[in-house]
C-alpha cells in the first residue's frame, strides 16, 4: 500500500515522541458514553450534499450550530465539460439550522454556488458562478469569492485582470481571505487554470494583494479573529518534484503568516515542500513541511519563535491537521515502514497515538475542540472503507455509527468540525453511496430522538458500509479530496511523462493519474492520416498536459509546442481506451495556441490525445500522442 499524503504535510521538532496508547489510558478512566441525535441535512432536489474538506481546515459549523456547505438541485449542471460537483447536477451554497435548509442562491446569471466557511456570527464566504464565460480559459465558467450576509449575497470580485477567485476563510469582523487569478499568464499557476493566482484579504469592498514570498503565485487558507492570515505560496522559480507529485503545487512552495502589512516566511525543514493547515487564535501554526531531500514530512508547530518538529511515532510522515486555542493539535503520524498510519493527539511536548478501529491500519483525526474531543476517520487498508470516529477523555476511539439512532439514513463517514458545544458535521453515506452533509447534535435528558441511540450502546454499526462501485463512482462520495473544493483548486496536478502521480482521497480509494507519451498512432476513416498531410507546416511537438483535480472530477490542460509560422488553427483529437485509435476532433483552436483545456468526470477511463497544425494547404503531421488514465 502507498502511504497516503493526506491533507498535505506538517512539521514539529523538539517536542520527545511518547506514544500513549489510549487503551491504556482508558481502564484509568470510563466516563458515560455520549449519544447523539442526527440530522441528516439533504440535498436541494438532487442526490448529494456536501461541506467543504479542503487542504487546510475549514469550520464548516459555528458554536450556534449552524452548518454551511452546498447542495446539489435536481437541475444538470449546464456546464459538463467543467461540472461543479462530480455527479454534474447544479450545486447551490446552503446554510442549515435546526434541521431546516436554506437555500443561499447564487450571483445573477450563475449556475452553481458553494460555501466554505461560516463564522460564530453567521457570516459565510465561498464562492459562486456569474453566468459568465471566462474569456481566458473556452468554455469554463466564471466564478468569484462571495460573502453571504445574514442571506444576501456580496460579489468580492477579482484582482485586476483576473476572471476568477474564492474565499477561503472569514473572521467576525468580516475579513476574508482566498486566492485570486490576475490575467498574467503563469504555466505554474496554484490554481492550474494557466494564470497567476494570489493571495487576497477583502474588507470593506476592498481586495488587497497580499505578494508572495519571492514566486509568482500565492494563496490564503486561514484568517483568525485577530487578523492574523496563514496561506501558500511559491517562494522562487525551482520545481519541486515532491510539491508537484504530492500536493500539485509545481514549485518549492513554504507557509506564510500575514500581518500588520508584511508577510512572512513560517520556516521548513530543509525541503522544499511546506504546508500550512491551521491557523488559532494566538497566531499558532500547524500543518507539514518536507525535511532535507524530500524523503520524509513531518508534522510541524509555528508560534513565530520556533518552528517545531512535532515527531512521528516512528516513521517518515505525518501532518497536523486542527489546532485549539490551547495548543493542542490533531492529525496523523507513521509508524517505522509507513504503512500504518494512526491519529495523533500533540499535546504539552507529547505524541499520543489515538488508535484505530476494529483492526483498520489507518485512521486520521481532522478536528478538536476546547474541551479536547477529537473527530476523524478510520480507514480500512484499500481505503474503501471510512468510519467517522470521536476520542475524548484517553478512552479509546469510538465508531459515531454506534452512538446515534440504529434507523438512521446515514453511514458516517468523514467529521470535519467540531464545535465548543459537542456538535459534529461532516460527510456521510446514504444507503446508495450518494454524500449527505450532517449534522450530530449530542443527546439531552429530554430528546425524544436520542432513545434509540442510548440503546445502541458500543455495539455494531448502526448499518453497513453502503456499497460504492469505485468503478462509477470514486469512493468520493465519502469525502471529497483533501486539496480543495469546488472549480478552483489551491492545487494544480503536474505530473512528468511515464510517471504515475496517486492523489488520496479523504474519503475513500486514490485517483490514480498514469500519463504516457507514444508515437502518432494511425488515425481511422473520420480523419486524415499522417500520409495525406503534405508537411507544409511543420507538427506540433512536445504534447503534455497538467491536471486540475477538483472534488472528485479532473480538468486536463493540454500544452503543446507551436511550431508553425502560419498556421490558421490547430485540430486536437481525443479517443477514449488505453489502445484505442479511433480518434474525433475534439476541438479546434485560434492560430498560435498551445492549450487547451479539456474536461472529465469518471475516474478509470483512459484517453488518448494528439493534435495536428492546420495551415494555408493542409494539415501537418501529428504531435505525439498522449495517453491519460485516471
């Protein structure tokens, strides 16, 4: 099995590496156990709903417990080639209470809209199509960073010259931060869509620029209520191999802290690959960071003083996922081998190993609150299986599936907040593998709906793990990649030709890029062959392509070498199986071009790509041809 590379990486140092077996701890200490009452939040008409489980941490639920996310409607996406969401039906950002869903629509002329994070006082950012095509980018649609107040909707709009942008992150005083493109062309761009990206902070109808840290692209995660912004960025024009296989960031890549005007490098150490992933109230940093040679990451602390190693149990890898405002941080950490990975618990200059369940090699914490309850996943070996689990008080991890109603619609899956109050949101399953956003609220003396659940006790699930097909249907559903989420990913994929690039999923199964470069394979009846081209105009060369992995859907951007000097277009073809020759024309482009974006959502399905110059007589030859199997 690979290791995974989860949300991205982290780092700590001097902290000793004690693991603690929470068993042990446990027959110290048995506490009544918590039932909870589930809301199962729907969809808006259509199969799936879903919160936001990006690269860094996002607080999808405040201490009101109030829930933000996005829901599919019963309408197709209109926009297949580059669809919202997997399954392609058009998605609207939400904001639940109660059990009651609301609707928070979308900018004029938009389809599909998405929330990312809501704040204690109701204030929700993410993102929002305008009904605008990108003029930059055929075919793809525009969105941009919203702010949805008290439910009406705020266009934040872009940096100068850029066509799309997203909020990430909002405080009380309604700072928010995200990313923007600005129109400069960029082949290493954050985004993947061929442009700058940067790092903004909006206030007051305001965005600012934040700069970078010596590269040319940038992006904000996190804000916290001081104002403090924690983000990426490039820090020179060197490639990062690792940063570009793991985290689909192109080059060496570090963790800023932006304050008072100024930003900051957090440090690293010695690689060239740093990740931040939270960001507290006391300007305390987690997330991973590569160490010298980028064999090994580790998960690390930044309090502005030191940039610590917080230790593995043993093992090369692990990452810091959440951190409270007490310093304690969750995530996950290796034993030797890296082929077990536990949940971590780093607390007062100790690791403690949180467990797994029921055998799972694998399980990952994505969430603490004030009181030190702990939510995440455990996960089987193939990673088709996800259990959303709570730790709290040194007992062992427990299966949520067990501590709410035994007739419950959902299969729990994946937490992502956990509120001061207990309440969890996260991603479950229903009977048909499809994603339902949750909400578990825990049981009150009083709470008719919670009989069930106190019955359930530590005893089975309260129902199968739903049967997904991975062959139609990602194992997706149960999380959404931990890179981003909706159209604009903090990373693009690139990956070298003849290399194989496995990006895991939070949720279930990895999407598995293969690329190979071959020669022209002669084409059937629906084109010309290489024979009739006169070669008048020289064929393009050096068809390669980069990859933007969205929430379970991937967008290809062709590259090509233009060798032509007068050509009038060029003609790009595309078949669908691994030796497949039947090619189409896929798309005819403007003359001078060497992109083109493509679009897809089905994971296991190989295509075929090569293009040809069209000039004043004839066709050139054929480009290499490139093979893609996802």
């Amino acid at each position: 099995m690979k290791s995974p590379k989860l949300t991205c990486l982290v780092a700590l140092v001097s902290f000793a590496v004690l693991p603690i077996q929470s068993q042990v701890l446990a027959q110290e200490q048995e506490k009544p156990q918590i039932h909870y009452r589930l809301i199962d939040i729907g969809t808006l008409g259509g199969p799936a709903s879903y919160v936001n489980i990006p690269d860094a941490y996002a607080q999808v639920l405040n201490n009101r417990g109030m829930v933000a996310g996005s829901a599919d409607t019963s309408t197709p996406d209109p926009y297949q080639s580059f669809c919202f969401n997997e399954d392609c039906f058009v998605s609207h950002a939400f904001e639940s209470h109660s059990g009651i869903m609301r609707d928070l629509g979308v900018l004029p002329g938009g389809a599909s809209s998405g929330a990312n994070w809501i704040t204690t006082n109701g204030l929700i950012i993410g993102e929002s199509q305008n009904g605008t095509t990108d003029p930059l980018i055929p075919g793809f649609p525009e969105f941009h960073a919203v702010l949805w107040n008290h439910g009406n909707i705020v266009d934040l709009g872009t940096l100068e010259g850029g066509n799309e942008s997203i909020a990430n992150s909002v405080n009380r005083r309604g700072q928010i931060v995200g990313g923007s493109l600005n129109g400069i062309s960029d082949p290493f761009s954050i985004s993947g869509l061929g442009y700058q990206t940067r790092a903004f902070v909006w206030q007051k109808g305001v965005m600012q620029d934040l700069g970078t840290l010596g590269g040319p692209d940038a992006i904000a995660n996190l804000v916290n209520e001081s104002g403090q912004i924690v983000g990426e960025s490039y820090t020179n024009s060197t490639p990062s191999s690792y940063c570009a296989e793991n985290l689909g960031l192109s080059l060496t890549t570090g963790a800023f802290l932006w304050q008072n005007g100024k930003m900051v490098n957090l440090g690293s150490f010695g690689g060239t690959c740093t990740y931040a992933v939270d960001l507290n109230n006391r300007g305390q940093v987690v997330g991973t960071s590569t160490l010298a040679g980028d064999l090994a990451h580790h998960p690390f602390l930044s309090d502005r003083t030191a940039f610590t190693d917080l230790g593995t149990f043993g093992g090369t890898e692990g990452s810091a996922n959440a951190i409270n405002d007490a310093g304690e941080a969750v995530g996950w950490a290796a034993y030797p081998g890296d082929e077990v990975l536990h949940a971590s618990l780093w607390k007062n200059g100790r690791i403690t190993d949180l467990g797994t369940m029921d055998g799972d090699p694998l399980s990952f914490a994505f969430t603490i609150n004030a009181k030190g309850q702990v939510a995440g996943s455990s996960v089987n070996s193939d990673f088709t299986q996800f259990r959303a689990f709570l730790w709290q008080d040194g007992a062992p991890m427990i299966d949520l599936n067990t501590l709410i109603p035994g007739n419950s619609a959902l299969y729990l899956t994946v937490p992502e907040t956990i509120n001061e109050r207990g309440e969890i949101a996260g991603i479950g399953l229903d009977p048909n593998g499809n994603q339902h956003a949750f909400l578990l609220v825990p049981c009150q003396g009083s709470d008719t709906n919670c009989n069930d659940a106190a019955l359930q006790g530590s005893g089975n699930p309260v129902s199968p793990f739903p049967s997904v097909d991975p062959s139609s249907h990602r194992p997706q559903g149960i999380f959404r990649l931990r890179r981003g989420f909706g159209p604009f990913l903090r990373a693009p994929q690139s990956v070298p030709l003849g290399k194989t690039a496995s990006d895991t999923l939070v949720g279930g199964g990895t999407a598995n890029l293969s690329l190979s470069e071959t020669a022209s394979t002669a084409p059937q009846s629906n084109t010309l062959t290489n024979a009739q081209a006169n070669g008048r105009e020289p064929a393009p060369t050096n068809l390669h392509c980069t990859i933007l992995i969205r929430s379970g859907f991937d967008v290809i951007t062709l590259h090509w070498t233009d060798n032509s000097s007068d050509e009038d277009s060029y003609r790009v073809e595309r078949c669908t199986g691994s030796g497949c020759t039947n090619f189409s024309q896929l798309a005819v482009t403007a003359p001078n071009a060497t992109t083109l974006v493509d679009g897809f959502g089905i994971s296991h399905i190989t295509h075929r790509y090569r293009v040809r110059a069209h000039g004043p007589s004839d066709y050139s030859s054929y480009s290499n041809t490139l093979t893609v199997t996802f």
